[in-house]
C-alpha cells in the first residue's frame, strides 16, 4: 500500500512537472502563430521627400487615390493573406481603411517604436495624418461652380485628371479626404452631395488646387506639406535622453541597453527545445515507474 501510495505521489510530481513545462512553451508558441504577417503591426511613418501612394480598398482592382505625405502615419494592425499575396496591406491614415503596397510600406515607411518613444496618443500636439477641410480650402465660405475631376489610371496608379460636366459649390462639400500631386498639379480629394430631382446623391472627386482660394492651401504640394514637428522634436528629445542615460544592471548582473529593454538572455527556441526535452524525459520516468516489475524466481 505505501508503495502504491509513493508511486501516485512520484506521479503528481511529473505530471505537474510536464504541465509546467507546457504552460513554459505556450506563450512562445501563441507568438509565433501570431507573428504570421511578415512585417509588425504598428504605426508606420512615413520617410522623408518619400510620399506614399494609398490605394481603394477594392481588392479586385484597387486604385491610387490620395498620397499620405511624409511624416505622417499609417496604422497597420491587421494581416490579410490574400491581401497580402496580391501584394497589398490594409492600413488606416485619417480614420478611413485603404491598401499600401506592400514594398511601399516596407520601403518607404518606418515603424514607430512605441516602446522606446511611448504611444503617439501621449504626444501633445501629435497628428497622424495631415488634416484638411473644406473650411482651410475656401475661405470665403461661399464658392460656387467648383470643377470636379476624376482619375484617370494607368495600372491603378494615377495617370491624369479629366475634368467632369458636373460642376459643385462649397455647401456641398462634406469631407477633405486628402491630397494629391501629379505632375507639379495639385488635387484634394473631396466628398459631396448635390441635390438632383429633389435626391440627395453622394459622390467623391477632385478639385483643383488651382480654384482654391485660400493661398497657403493653393500653393501646397505633397512635398511641402509642414512637417510633423511635434513627433519630431519628441523622437529627437527621446533619443538625446536615452542614449546619455547609463546602462543600468539588473539584480541577475545582466544588463540593459540605453532604451532600457532588458537584453535577451537566451534564444526562444532554445528554450522552447528544452521545454520538449524536459518534457519527454518526465514521461520516460513515469514509464519507468509504472513498469511492470518482474516476477522474483521462488
């Protein structure tokens, strides 16, 4: 009976054993299967004099609709395999969903390091995206028979501007989704309502930078849109103090780099392999234990 006793005991002991031993590689397991998407989640800024081009969310054919200027973000937070195989990411710039390209975000934007520089929501002053309205437009208030255009494309990239019969006023304008330069020209891509036959019908086009009449926003192009300063002087501020703070040690006498994240210790999957290992041995034991013991010979 007490041997019987001894080997349930020895065999809760194992068992809890293994179980930790899981419970040791399931996070690292939970990460990778999350890490599917090739690039981080994040906010990407945008690189200098590198305006990144953002596309309509329709996947058959989408298609260049304003350009996010640089300094600004792009917030990518969700992986899409077919998206991503048709060479597009998902991405949000003022609010609304639009597709990047893919080698454009990868080139031509770099992620915020939250970690290091803390969340862009904590900046005063910060702006994700270049804001507009149809108030900086016209100032006035008043404006009538503005020219609408519409894009003409090339392989979903914009090739030229055709202006349309369709003529609006500044009432209708609803929203400024953003901006656009081709060829030294700028557009601002905006909503609107106009009223036919008594129905409201809701439509999106261009108007010309040109029949702006506020002269600061007539003169804008996608390449001198002000920078974002505050999120600039903050990395700036953030970097100086970081890189002049001492490495600090910690209790195990391991240390840390200037931006203060521990430095890693071990590789993940070594850990993970010895996880296993230490797993298969504890069922090893337990089969020896519970082995059937042989008869003794009289």
């Amino acid at each position: 009976m007490a041997r019987t006793y001894f080997r349930l005991s020895t065999a809760l002991i194992i068992i809890a054993a293994i179980a930790v031993a899981a419970a040791f590689c399931l996070p690292y397991a939970a990460v990778a299967e999350g890490e599917e998407s090739p690039l981080p989640y994040g906010d990407y800024m945008v690189n200098n004099n590198t305006p990144l081009s953002l596309y309509s969310t329709d996947v058959t054919s989408p298609k260049e609709i304003i350009q996010a200027p640089s300094t600004y973000f792009v917030s990518y937070s969700a992986y899409d395999a077919t998206l991503h195989s048709l060479g597009y990411f998902k991405v949000k710039y003022g609010g609304d969903d639009y597709l990047v390209k893919a080698t454009d975000l990868q080139s031509r934007c770099t992620r915020y390091d939250s970690d290091r520089y803390g969340a862009l929501s904590d900046i005063e002053g910060a702006k994700s995206a270049y804001a507009i309205t149809a108030a900086d437009l016209f100032t006035g208030g008043n404006e009538s028979n503005i020219t609408v255009y519409s894009a003409t494309y090339s392989d979903g990239r914009v090739s030229g501007m055709t202006q349309e019969a369709q003529k609006i006023n500044f009432d209708n304008i609803k929203g400024v989704q953003g901006i656009f330069t081709l060829n030294s020209s700028t557009y601002y891509r905006v909503s609107f309502t106009v009223i036919i036959f008594g129905n409201p019908i809701n439509g999106e086009g261009y108007i010309a930078a040109s029949d702006v009449t506020n002269n600061s926003y007539k003169a804008l192009s996608i390449s001198n849109i002000p920078v974002n300063d505050k999120v600039l002087s903050h990395i700036a501020a953030k970097d100086e103090e970081l890189n002049n703070s001492p490495i600090i040690t910690t209790p195990d006498g391991s240390g840390n780099d200037k931006d203060g994240d521990p430095q890693p210790t071990s590789n993940n999957l070594e850990r993970i392999v010895l996880s296993i290992i230490i797993g298969v041995l504890c069922v090893a034991v337990v089969i020896l234990i519970f082995r059937p013991s042989r008869k003794k010979r009289a």
